[in-house]
C-alpha cells in the first residue's frame, strides 16, 4: 500500500477493484478539469440548472396559485373546502411517481450522464405542463376531466424527479472547492424564481381580468409559457459537456452498473440521513411557499389579489436570502446550519403563524419574510449537503430517491394535509405543528450525520 502513493493514476484498463481502491486525490486529471471550468463553463453550467428548476416551480407555483380556480374548473360542483381537497388530491397524487422517477433518472444520470438525463427531463416536463393549458374542463367533458389533469401531472411528477437532484449534483460537481454551498444554492433560488414569476403572473391575472375570464380562459395562460421556457433550457444544457467527476469515472470505467443496488448494499446509513434531512425541507417548501398564500385568502380572509403581493414580497427577500444561507454554509458547516433551522422552525412555527391572526398587510409580509429566512437555511444548505453525502457514482440516485421520496410522503402532501388538518380539528395552526413535526425529524437526521463542506466530493 505503501508503494501506490509513486502511482499518480491507475490504467484505464487497470480493473473495478483497483479504481475502487484508489483515492480521489491521486487522479490529478480531476483537479485540472475542474480548474479548467472556471468562468464561461461554470457559468453556462449554473444557467443550465437554473433554468430547468425554473420551468419546473413555475408550473407548481402557477397550479398551486390557482388552487381554488382549478377546483371549480376541474371538478364537480361541491362545497369550496371539498372542491379544494380535491385539487390539492391531484397535486398530492402527481408526486406518488416521483421516488420511481428518482431511481429511474439517478440510473440514467449515474449510468449515462448528467447532461442527458437532465436534457431528456426538461423536455418531458415542459411538454407536459405545456399540456394542462389545452386539457377540457369539467363542464366540457365530465369525469374525464380531473382524469386527464391527473395523468398530465403524473407525467409532470416523473420528469421533475430528476430536475432538483439533478441540478444540485452537476453543480456540486462543477463548483470549486468552499464554493459548494454558494452553487448549488443555485438550485432553491431558481425554485424560489419559478415561484415568484408565477405569484407575479398571478397576481396580474387577477387583477386585469374579470372572475369570469379567470375562469374561462385565464389559468390557461401560465401554463402555455412552459414550451419557450422548456426549449431554451434543454438548448443550453445540450450544449454542455458532463460534469469532471463522471468524466472521470467514465475514463477509468468506473461508472456504477447498478446505482439503486449499489446504493441499497452500501449506503443505507446515508440514504436514512438524506431522507430526514430533507423532510423539513418538504414540508416547509410546500407550506411557507406555494400553500401560504391560499391559507392567508381561506383562513385569514385575507384578499387574493393582497395574498398574491405578499408572496410575491416575501418570495424576492427568500431569492437574495438563499444564496447568503448557501455561502454561510461554505464558511459555518452544512450540519451546524441544518441543525440551526431545524431548532429554529420547532422553536417559532406556531407563534408566526399565530401572529398573522388579525395582522396588517406589512405585518403579514414581515411574518412570511421570517418563514423565509428560517426556510433559507436549510433550502440554501441542503442541496450542498445532499450531494456531499454520496459519492459520485451513485450520487445522482441517492440525492434524487431519497430528496423525492421525502417530498412524495410530506411534501407534495403538505398543502393537502393543512387543508385536511385544519378542516377536521377547526384549528387555523395545525400547519404549524405539522411543520413542528418536520423539523423535529430533520433534527434527529442531522443529528446523527457527519459534517461534509470541508471534504473533497467522494468519488
């Protein structure tokens, strides 16, 4: 053993075992890539991800606005607290497939590359949200109807899987050493972009167009943006090369056959890890972002068009926000920071939701910009984190199976379970001891886990 330090790099040919045994630090071939992408690539590589987390959060931010509208449209005549269910069903429903969409594009992106399967995904997903604006309402066809909404979203859910995942991995890959934190934050800015473009539209839509046209023609709109935006993504991403990590596990034929087996066998420790760590993430993305806005209009009685400004707000101080958090985390450790958050979200969730009870407009706007600073602590660390865990061979997988299986049981889940928890116990802040609950498992993760923005990625 001794002897393998005078060996700067093992033969291509030099077999599974010996490209196993042999440590990162010894394949300068990676250090110099990674050098080389400083600048133009690095840049082309952040838009590239920005894009496609963009398009995809633009679409869930533009249904989840337009909750109470789709309800009408899309299902029979009920009671509003039952036709809203039944919208947040569908929304729920659409994420059931993203755990299979997780293994299916981590197998293409640790087997094939992160280019293509990042490419493929943003076809698939703007085609299908491309779709929702075309499908026929209740009154047109019936039954038929939220059947169609359901599948289009489904195909919507099996393409997203690999976008969040995806783009922090290829990031994380990219980014310099100590700068990890501050690019993969990329990811959740882009998000959080997403959302604030369609709480902008939104807003817009409502106040220039009539209940009516809203109705008729108008939630049609957003969703006919998702072709131009879904071809301008996938033309930047198919013009750059894969990350210097897979590069480099390719060269050596090293690339994982199996990555869900080899993942399952070998890192189950880690797999328990990044799913509890990612639960808060889940629960408050869903309910601090897309749901507040229809809790502040049904359970505050607070105007649509006043709901609509103030995400909008708070959504542009979590924008800048986030990439503070993700260069924090560079200087302070991803664990101290989502230990941090965690503390703080069990700490303060039900007092801001309680101080929003009879609250102004500016009040309101300040709660929901503290929710999301609390919230940017663990969005601007997490993707940094999650990528830090697994090494490259299976990294794709493991960050997109476990990031999508949380956000399937509790995430895509949240605003449903809010609408269901404050319906049958008649408590306004039982989404607050939800988000309680999150944290509380996210801190137990954390716990139990191992600092990570200090060391070289694993290969």
């Amino acid at each position: 053993m001794s002897n393998r330090k005078a060996v700067p790099a093992a033969p291509v040919g030099a077999g599974h075992a010996a490209s196993q045994a042999m440590p990162s630090s010894f394949v300068p071939a990676n250090d110099a890539a990674q050098a080389a992408t400083a600048g133009p690539v690095l840049k082309r590589a952040a838009i590239a991800s920005f894009i496609g987390n963009f398009v995809e959060w633009f679409d869930y931010a533009s249904y989840g606005y337009l909750a109470t509208i789709i309800a009408v449209v899309f299902f029979p005549k009920t009671d509003a607290a039952t036709g809203l269910l039944a919208a947040y069903a569908v929304f729920a429903i659409s994420f059931i497939v993203r755990p299979v969409g997780g293994i299916v594009w981590g197998h293409v992106g640790d087997r094939i590359g992160r280019r293509t399967a990042l490419s493929l995904s943003i076809l698939i997903m703007s085609g299908s949200t491309f779709a929702i604006a075309f499908l026929p309402t209740y009154a047109q066809v019936g039954v038929l109807a939220p059947v169609l909404l359901l599948l289009v979203r489904l195909i919507q859910g099996f393409s997203a899987s690999g976008e969040y995942a995806g783009a922090s991995a290829f990031l994380a890959e990219y980014a310099p050493e100590g700068k990890r934190g501050f690019y993969t934050s990329i990811v959740p800015a882009s998000t959080a972009a997403g959302l604030l473009f369609g709480s902008i539209l939104i807003a817009v839509l409502h106040a220039v167009l009539s209940v009516e046209q809203l109705h008729s023609f108008g939630w049609r709109l957003p969703f006919l943006l998702a072709a131009p935006f879904g071809l301008i993504g996938r033309y930047i991403r198919v013009r750059l090369q894969d990350t210097p990590k897979f590069k480099a596990l390719e060269s050596a034929h090293h690339v994982a056959r199996a990555p869900m087996k080899e993942l399952i066998g070998a890192h189950r420790g880690r797999m328990l890890i990044a799913f509890g760590a990612t639960c808060l993430n889940a629960v408050g993305f869903y309910l601090v972002l897309s749901y507040m806005p229809t809790y502040l209009s049904t359970e505050m009685g607070m105007g649509e068009t006043q709901s609509f400004v103030a995400a909008t707000i708070s959504l542009a101080a979590y924008i800048g926000l986030i990439f503070v958090m993700g260069s924090l985390s560079d200087r302070v450790g991803r664990k101290t920071m989502l230990i941090g958050a965690s503390v703080l979200f069990a700490v303060l969730a039900v007092p801001l939701f309680q101080g929003l009870v009879g609250a102004s407009f500016v009040t309101i706007v300040m709660i929901q910009i503290a929710f999301g600073a609390l919230l940017t602590m663990n969005d601007g660390t997490l993707p940094g984190f999650l990528a830090e865990i697994f090494p490259t061979r299976v990294r794709y997988t493991g960050f997109a199976f476990c990031f999508n299986s949380a956000n399937a049981l509790f995430g895509g889940t949240a605003p449903l379970v809010a609408t269901w928890l404050i319906h049958v116990t008649g408590n306004k802040f039982a989404p607050a001891w939800y988000l309680v609950a999150a944290a509380g498992v996210a801190l137990v993760a954390m716990l139990a886990s191992r600092e990570t923005s200090r060391a070289s990625l694993p290969d």
